[in-house]
C-alpha cells in the first residue's frame, strides 16, 4: 500500500469514529441487512479474514451469512444503502 493510500485510509477511519458509522451487513443484492457490527470489531475481523465479508461477519457473531454479501458504512442502515445508491450513482455518470 503506497503512502497516498495510507493516508486515505486513515482519513476514512477517523472519519467513521467521528460520525459513529458501524458496518451494516446486506446480502449481495441488498435485499435484506443481516446484522450490524460496532467499527473496531468489524475493521479488525475483516482485516483478519483477508476482505472476506462472510467469514468476517462470522467471527463478529452473525451467523447464515451467505458468500457475497456486502457490507456498508453508515450511522444507519438507511444511511448506508443511501451513500452507497449515491456513490453508484456517481460512478455511473462520471464521464
């Protein structure tokens, strides 16, 4: 990870901490969130399990999570979907 990333990452998490989002865990299509987990939990089970959302999600506690699941920063589950719908949005207009 070069030192831009770095910073940008950091910037992010303490962007998290100041605005209280926890991770909010969707199946694939977004259908239905499956459970929620506090920051530090879910930054350190997912940095452990290598990206793996589902075997994350497990080892924070929340069982039936099926391969392909999401998960998604927010204060809310709301919040979530409504950045992420925005953050597509964007991606695709963007000349």
């Amino acid at each position: 990870m070069g030192r831009h990333d770095r910073r940008r990452s950091e910037r992010q998490r303490k962007r998290r901490r100041r605005l209280n989002e926890r991770a909010f865990i969707f199946e694939g299509d977004f259908s239905r969130c499956l459970g929620m987990v506090d920051r530090e939990s879910w930054e350190f089970a997912v940095s452990m399990c290598g990206g793996n959302v589902a075997e994350a999600a497990r080892q924070c506690g929340i069982d039936g999570v099926p391969e392909g699941a999401k998960a998604l920063w927010g204060a809310s589950k709301e919040a979530a979907l409504q950045t992420y719908r925005a953050w597509q949005h964007r991606k695709r207009t963007k000349p």
